[in-house]
C-alpha cells in the first residue's frame, strides 16, 4: 500500500499554527493540516446564554463554515441558500462539545467564548483540523479573560487535539487527506485530551462494517497522533 | 451500583417491535426501548435524487421528529419554528447512514426508501430504538419491492440494530434509560451488523474523558446486546 | 346510492377514544375516526403569551401535523421543508379557535394549555376527529389543573364535538371517510357543543354549489352525530 | 339596537367597484365597501402549476396581502418578517378556492389566472369585499383572453359575491364594519353565486355558540346582500 | 434625440401628491411620477429601537414593496417567497437613510416613525418617487406628533426631494420613465435638500463607463428637477 | 487636520495583492487595504443563470460575506441567523453590478463566473477592497478560460479599481479606514475603469449635506487613487 502523499501509515500531514491570525479576537489562529487550511477564533462575550443565567458559569459553543470556494467546485454559501446544511450542523456541534469538554465552566464564570472554525481551504479533516485550531485560539482567549482580572483562575482542564484516521485499502493511517477519505473504508474522527483519555470517538463504516481489531489498531493511530498535535499546540503556546 | 430501573448492566430494557402498525407504508413499525416509543415507517418511491441519477442505483435516506410532548416537557414543533434543530439533523444524518450500510444500492435498483423515524414517547435511547425499528420497516419495504417484483434479487446485506451504552456511576451499562442518560458519565451509540462488525461508533465523554479500557467494556456490552436486538427483529419478521 | 364503507347515511365510523396513550402530557389521547387516528395532547404551561399579560386570564392554543406517511403517498416533512403548508395553518387555528370556545379564559387563569394534534393516520376527517379527541385532552389537562390545585374552579363550560358532513352521489352523508371526501360534492365540517349550539361552521361547494335544503339536511346529520360523539368523550372521560 | 354606523340591519355600506385601477393588469378593479378598500388584479399566464400540467385545463389561484398601515396601528410586513401569517393563508386559500367555482377550468384550457387582493385601507370584510372585487377583475382576464383569441368559449359558471354577515347585540346584520365586527357574538362569511346557490359558509361564535334560527336569519341577509352586490359588478362591468 | 414621452431632456414628468389618501396613517400619501404611482405612509410608533433606547433620540426607517401585478409582468409576492429581495432590500434602505437625514434625531425624542412605500403602479424611478412621496407622509407624521404634543419642536430640518436622471441616447435627461431607464446607458439617482446640497448620489454606468463631464450635466439637471419637485411638496403640504 | 493614520489626504494605506492564496480557485487573491484584508475568489461554471440560456452569452455575479469576528465585536453569522443582512445584499450587488460592466458578456461565450468576497478581517472599506481584488481574481479566472481554450477571444474590456474617499475633519480624504469612516462628514464609494470613466458612484451624507465643490474634490482624489490601484494591480498580475 502506498499513500498517495506518500506518507508513512502513522504520519501526520505537514501542521501548522498560526497565532494571532486576524487582529479583533481574543483567540485568532491560522491551522493548517497539510493543504487544509481554517481560521479559528476565539471571541470572548460577557453573559451566558438563557438557559445558563445565574447559575454562575460560563458557555463555550462553536460554529463552522466553508468558505464557497474552499473545496473542489463551488458550493453554494449557506448565508445565500438561508439555512446550514446537515453536515456542517454536525460538525459545529462536535466542535463546541469537545471544547466544552477542555474547560471547568465554573471557573469561566458567567462569560461565554465563541469559536468559529472557517475553512478557506479543504483538502480533507476539515473538521480535526478545526477542533486542534480552535483548542489554541481558546487558550489565548482564556488568557485574556485572565490578563484582564476578568476571571482569577485558569479554568482550562488540559490541551485536546483532533485527527482522523481510517482504513485506506486495508491498511489503518493517521490523518487521511482528501483523495485517502474519499476513498477509506472507515474513516473515524478521534478527540482526546493531554492525559490518553477519549473526549469523543466517531467512527463511520464507509463500505465493509469495520472489525474490533481495525477500530483497535486506528485508536492506536490516534492516540499516537494526537500525543503529537498536542505537542505542537504547545509549542505554538510558548512561541 | 444500583440501575434506577433495577436493571443488570447487561440488561436491555423490554423490546417490542410491532410491524404493519400504520397502513399506508410499504413498512410500518412501532419499536418500543421500555417507555421509548418510535414510529418507523419505511416508503417506497420510484426514482432517486438528481445526483444519483442514471447510474443505476438506488437511495436510502432518514428523516427523524418528535412529538412535541413526547418529552417531559412540551418542545416547540419543528415545523411551526420553520427549522429542524441540530441534534434532529444529526440524528437523522446518523439513521440514513446507518441504513445505507445495510442496503446493496445495486440490487435496489433506481429505487428510493424514505425513512421515517417519529418519536411518540422519549425515554432516552431514541436514536438507537429508531434504527432498531428502522431496519425492520426497512426490511418490509424490500419484501414490498420483491412482491410487486420491481426488483429481482435481495437487496439487504444483513440486518443492523443499535444500542447505547454508557458508563452510569463508574459501572459501563447497557441501554440507558433518561435517567441514566442524563447522569451518565459517558453515551456511547454503537450501530452494528449481523455479522458483528461495526457499522458506526459514536462515543461522547460527558463528564471526564474515557480510557481505552472502559471503552473496551462498553463495546463488548453493545456487542451482545445488538445480537440479541437482531434476534427480535428477525422474530418479528418470522411473526 | 351505497357508501363505499356500507355505512349508513347518518352512521359514524367506529369512534375510539383512548386516554394516556403517552406518559408525559397532563392529557393524551390517541382519537380514531375508523381508519383515521390522532394522537392529541394537551400540555399545561404556566404563563400567557405576550398579548395576554397581565389581564388575569388564560389561553388555550393547537397545532396540527401529519406524519409524512400517515397518508397513501409520502407527503414532505414540514420541518425539513422549513413551513407549515396553508392547508395546516387553516386546521390548527380552526381547532385552537373551536377550543378556545369551550373554556372560560378567567378560570383559567394565566395558564396557557397547548394542544398538538397530530395524525398518525389519515381516511379523511382528520380535522374533527383532532377535534373531538383534543377536547378530551383537555379536560384532562383542566383535570389536572385542578387536582394539583393551579386553578380552583372549573374552566371548562361545555364538552364540543366535532364532524364532516357531506353530499356524496346526490345524499347528504355524516363522517366521511377518504373516498367518500374525495367525491363528495359538498364537504362541511361542523363544531359543536354539547347545548347544541354552533361553534363553527365551514362548508364548502367542492363541485356545484349546495342549496339552503342540502345545508339544513347536512346540519341535522351533524347536530345527531355530534350528540353522539359527545356521549362517546364523556364515557371515555368517566373510564 | 342601533349600528354604529346607523345603517339598517340589512343594509349595505356603500359599495364602490373601479375597473383598470392600475395599467398593467388583466383584470384590475378596486373596491371599496365603506372604508374597506381592496386592489383586486387578475394576471394571465400560460401554462399551469406542474400538478395539473398536460390535463388539459386551467387553473385559478389567489395571494392576499395587507399594507402594513392599512389597519389602525401598523403591522410588521409579511415579506420582512420572513413568512405570511395563519390569518393571510387562510383568507387567501378561501378567495382561491371561490373563485375557482366560478370558472370552468376546462374551458379556460392550459391558462393561469393569478389574483392578488391587496389591502390599502382596512374596516372590517376585507375578505368579503376581496372576493367580490376580484370576481369582476377575473371576468376582465377572462374577457382579455378570449378577446386575444387564446381561448374561444367562456369558462365563466357565474359570477360570485360575498359579504359577512353576524349577530350584533343579538340583532343579525349584514356586512360588518370593524366597530361592529370586533364586538359580534357571531362573525360569518359566505360567498353565493348568482344561482342562489352557497359557494362557501364559514361561521365562527366569537363569544356564546349560535342557534339555528340565528344561522338562518344571517343567510337570510346574506343572500340578499349577495344578490345586491352581483347587481352592482354586472353594473360595473357594464359601464 | 426624440424622448419616447415627447417631454424636454429637463422636463420632470406629471407630478402629483394626494395627501391623507388611506385614513389610518398620521402621513398617508399618494404620489404620481406620471405612471409611476406609490402609496407612502408614515406610522408614529412610541419608542425606538433596542440598540438607540435611553440616548433620548428618535428613529426613521423605512420598508418598500410592490404589488405583485404593479409591473408589466406579475412578480412573485414576497411575502410568499420568505424573503425580500436583493433590489428591494437596497431601496429601503435608502428610502432610510435618506429621510434620517432630513430630521433632527434629537427633536424628533424617543420616537419612531416607520415609512413604508408601496408601489401600486411601477413605470420607472419608483424609488425617486418613494423618497419624495415620503417626505410629505414624513412632515405629517412629524405635524401631528406636535399637534398631539408628543414633541414641542419641529425636527424637520429641511425637505429633500429626488429624481432620476440619466443619459439616453447619449443625452443627458431628467426623470427617466420605464421605456428610457431600460435603455440608459447611465443611470443616476440623486437626493437633494432644500438647500441644494447632495443627500446622496449613486450613478451606475449600464454600458460605458460615464465621464466627468456627463456626470456635470446630470447633477444639472437632478438639481432644478429636485427644487422643482420641492416645491410640488410644499405646495401640496400648503394646500 | 490630522489623519488618525498620519497618512497624507491623498495617500491609500499600504495595498497588498496576492495571487494564489487558494488552491482550488481559478482565481484567488488575498487583497489588503491596510488591516482590511479580503479573499477574493473567481469560480468559474459552465452554463448561465436561467434567465439567459440560449443567448449565447456569459455572467459574472459576486457574494460577499465577513467571518463573524473579522470586526471589532463579534457579528453573528449570516448562515445560523438564515438570511443575509440588507447591508450584505447591497455590497454583494455592487460587486457584481461593477465587476459585469468589466467584461464583454457575448465574448465571455455561456460560461458563469461567481465571485466570492469574504473579510477575514475589517477596518473600513471593505467593499472597494473587495471589488479591486475581486477584479484581479477575475483576470485569472478569465486567463484560465483562455487557457483551457474554452473561450477564445479576451472577454476583458479594462481594468476597474475602487476606493472610498469621504470628507474628514472638512478635508477631503482618500482611502478611509474605520476610524475615519465612523467619524466622515460624507463617504463616497468610487468605482471606475483603467480608462478614467465611472463605473459607479455612491455617495451619502452621513452628517450634514454635501456641496458640489465637496464632490468633486473627492472625486478628484478617488480618480487618481484609482488609477493608482489599477498600477497595483498591473503589476500583481505581471508578478
């Protein structure tokens, strides 16, 4: 078996993270997976949605979009066609749930942070890509809300990073791009923490349902992977 | 540990799968997870969507509802607030998928299966009873093609059945009720296929992050309980 | 002439009405007019809408909807198409209005009760048969407003019932069903209470238009089988 | 019992119809009962909707809209807000399904008649005096396509009226200003043809049910109302 | 160069303003660009809008629409399609923004008044006719706010008025008609104040671009049209 | 008068055009105006809007979109709100109306090319940027038609360029960013072509309005700013 990048199995794409992309968030982050590229920021609010108020904690909640020309041929712009398709419905929710899961909203108080992962360029793992951007940009957030005495102690649990992984003609490899996913029998999107435990595992049968041992061997994968994407987010921190 | 319902961990709640249950449908089913009841009907429509046409194949595809007051307390209705929520979307996305999986596009011909899922009574568990019910509309709606010989050879690979698992109080369970849903540690919605691979894997940590090993348990939970979920479907469709 | 069911001209179909056909409403009813069945509930909520506020009094409001495959072919998804068609915003304001008739607001306090009608299987009729077993839906809610001590004097001031009329090949007919509906040259749908008053009156000339005496032939019909219908709610309610 | 208006309980407001008000349209009157003013077009187009397309016939069908200060306090605009409200569906359903009985679609062959009802200035009957009005700015359409050749018989069955009619401090009244209107027991539209005949009765107890007699009083005026009104557009369209 | 109209290039078409045309709104007028007819309201409200409240300052603004049939051929309605259209949406924002600029928000209190323009009959420069139809709704609204007392100084701080002008056939022309505007190769359209300043200019080159020199000769022209029309306003307000 | 920039009132910010910025685009260029910055993608799509099939000849139409955070505060997103915002229309129709009159539709043969705008990040004009990227981005995407011998003859009539120019302090400036734009007398939005004529012109009074001395020294300073940008261009193009 051969890649088509030519990567080895358990070989991230080229990554990088870009800190302070754009000059208004809080948290602004260029990440890019190879040629998958998204603009992830971080906007601190005051406040906390309704269903939240005087309770005494904070919201995380996140959105996704594609820029219309980020893929292939032309999609139609949600804003245009006047509702969010089904799949980047989806995708946001993961996003927002998995940083939820990065934070003790306790110690956010009564502030809400909202991300917002865009895609200007797609070439598969749009959404992994996302999770692992927005994960810095919500750190830095996080920073300003303490830089500014706005909360007084560090309310981020640890550092989560995303990557997918998948059977590419039988094989089990690490952050599949465009042509591996659209051609994967298993494509699984896996989000841990810092600590080796599972935030979110999603694994999809593309063709064949998928064997224990398969789904054990792309855990592996994952783990491995994300262990990396964490170390470079914190180099990205520190730079 | 101690299940609210007093159930083994091992334990699924009482399944009822109730075929021909509306009269119109090609495939009508009334699936009950304990007090979780779901409408599952299954139409035939001759033809597929734009981009499928002319390639000789077919299309099976999800749409997923609720009562309004199938709920504790009232929700507003989708259709009047003129949107579907995002976890309806997700759902639905998940069920057609799933569904797919089971379905040789080929032998279905140019024909098309709409799924509908209604949920009636929510007791937690709706997603995984609605595909559980689905497969066996699904299955009614295929004998129909047969019958009325519009198509020739059988089009289902094998039939499929859904759980959740979880984690409740440290102890993984099997097919959780609201009570534990709400409660739970970790939600783990596993779809599999007769022949016990894995069609989808859908694990969320909704408190602290999961190991591998509390994974593992989990998935060998859904394992049996999913055979044991085929062998009702297939008794119901022997009845 | 010779009714495709073999009914009598002024012979309803057979009329169930089942009470707590699900858990979590104050009043659920699943309503069958022969083939056609509703599933209504009345659900209690605290509080008016705006342009009540404050004046002391309550209010009772409907929705209305079809399972997509309630009927012989599959109709659309309201949701997913993002409205409520015409012909289901005229139906649920003709039942909250015909409700609202049933109730003294001051009684009720500023309660809001909302009916959701919703069919599961439709012969025609659908509209007053939500009619006719919404009405005991709410008296059930009315029951449980009082039983938990939210209200202290009864706000419901008379039972109402409702059914079609018609003129089918030439004969006015009671409680058409979907073949007959689809013929008839006359189709009217008449609310009623349990004084024998009007409460609504809808009747519409689908071929020629009617004459004074087909009118006073179809009101007698209805007058009888309403009178009927109500006897039918208040054993169900006495169950 | 004296109207607020002082007019006789059978009486009339004054009744203004203006033909090729506006320059573009077929068919284009505008009417005004008292201070009730509605623009009434008819718009030809060949061609059907695509239900009824290659069945050899026509098709009749109406929009209704209110300018937002047409009434005495203004009302959000219907296209800013995003969706036509419940009353606007349900009255435009109604003038549609009226005047359709009016026209032999058969005759009318593969030709759309599009009406749009506009009102400019509201006092009670807005639907009525719509009818009625564009019952005569059809018959200009009509007119139009046979002068053009484009149909060679004509589909006119007869032409329609409609007025309210209703039961104002116990006193049936015929044609309902909005003082009036907004304090009946009883409020009831009907649309009769010149055959005497009942196109269309929608009656609704605002406040206590109706009797028989009282139903039978009010189609009593509103029949010679009706009769009144087809004087006046056969007079109209005379001159 | 021959005008399809026969008028002069500087020569405004038939103007006329009917005030108090419907009877509801505190500014109700009728306007005539020759064809070109618009009914423009102005509705007092109380209050302003979320984002201007307690800076003690009021609000203009203004909604736009035409009837279906006001055109050659019937448009869609709005309000059934869901959403205003891209045109529309730009002309009442200028409608807006253009008469804010005629009012002292300071005077005018906590203030709203709401424009809305609706075009009865469209024969070009609909929205010309709208900004200066409006101005005189604009002035009644405002005369009976201080005839009511609600204010105790005048906020209007000039009149403005506006006209189309254009190059046909390579001339430069004022008031441009339907037959002309279609086949300008420029069309401008420009606000002015009593005082002869710009309000606003907005020139698009349909074919080639324009030069200097002809953007001279129509900001001539635009200026003796606009003190013209002016003075049809006072006189109407006079009279 | 000091510019908050320092800039002299005749000098743009640092413009910045770069060809390429994405991969799938047959145009792409990341444009800044200063800290605006704007990606402006050309797509191109055999075939033509509905309205002109048959004719033989091409169409060029624009969107335009901001990330929610490319501004001072978070905006929410036009995709989850379900409409585009009446300030997003009237920019995405600028675009198009100014980049169409760039191109020789019946040369460009029936090929459409959609032009996308979106802000990743806003400091006031962001729709001169927009146009005088998106009009490099257009080059390319016509080069790649040559190219691809899908057309054969050069579509291109000229170069355009935009720029704001307002009246500052009473000086007339060129080039305003937002501190200057949210403090301007008067903002003119400035369209023309390589040849010196107008493509468009917008001007409005913000504060008081403005005399004709007033516009033409700001047009004096967009002419030549244009003609500057259009350099800029050039050489991007060239590069």
């Amino acid at each position: 078996m051969q890649r088509p990048s030519g990567r080895q199995p358990n070989q991230l794409r080229d990554i990088e993270i870009t800190r302070n992309f754009t000059c208004h968030a809080e948290g602004s982050v260029l990440v890019s997976f190879g040629k998958t590229r998204v603009i992830c920021t971080a906007s601190v609010e005051q406040g906390v949605p309704r269903f939240l108020r005087g309770q005494g904690q904070g919201w995380v909640t996140a959105e996704y979009g594609m820029l219309p020309r980020s893929t292939g041929s032309r999609m139609g712009r949600e804003a245009a066609r006047g509702k969010q398709g089904g799949r980047t419905v989806e995708i946001q929710r993961l996003i927002g749930r998995s940083l939820r899961a990065a934070v003790d909203m306790k110690k956010l108080g009564e502030n809400t942070i909202n991300i917002d992962c865009d895609v200007i360029q797609a070439d598969g793992g749009t959404r992994t890509a996302s999770i692992t951007g927005a994960c810095v940009a919500l750190v830095d957030a996080i920073n300003y809300l303490q830089r500014e005495k706005i909360i007084t102690t560090d309310p981020l649990k640890q550092m989560i990073g995303s990557v997918s992984v998948g059977v590419y003609q039988g094989v089990p490899v690490l952050d599949l791009d465009y042509p591996e996913d659209s051609a994967a029998d298993t494509d699984m999107n896996v989000i841990m923490g810092e600590d080796g435990g599972f935030i979110e595992v999603q694994g999809t049968a593309e063709g064949a349902p998928f064997a224990r041992d398969e789904l054990n061997a792309m855990l592996d994968l994952a783990s491995s992977g994300i262990q990396e994407l964490i170390s470079l987010q914190k180099a990205a921190l520190a730079g």
